[in-house]
C-alpha cells in the first residue's frame, strides 16, 4: 500500500465575530496520493488563503 503524501484528519475552522464564533466547516478528511493533483477553489474574497 502506498502511503499518501499529506493525509488530513479532522480538519475544523472557526472565525470569532464579535462576540460569536462562526463555524466555517468541521470534520474534514483527506489524503493526496502521489500522482494525484489537487486545487483549492472558491468565491473572490472566500478566505482560501488565511
């Protein structure tokens, strides 16, 4: 078995506004596979940097 070159176990992100805490998304998984090709998408302004 091939071992994956980045393997991500319950990724969560929350932003604090003010007095509330956002919850951007929980429980996220993913392994990148040598070979494999991965790009991150999204709307202009969606904090894909941060």
């Amino acid at each position: 078995m091939v071992q994956p070159l980045l393997k991500v176990t319950d990724l969560a992100k929350s932003y604090s506004v003010g007095q509330q805490t956002l919850q951007a998304f929980q429980h996220i998984n993913f392994d990148i596979q040598p070979g494999e090709c991965v790009a991150l998408v999204g709307s202009l302004g969606a904090a894909k940097a941060q």
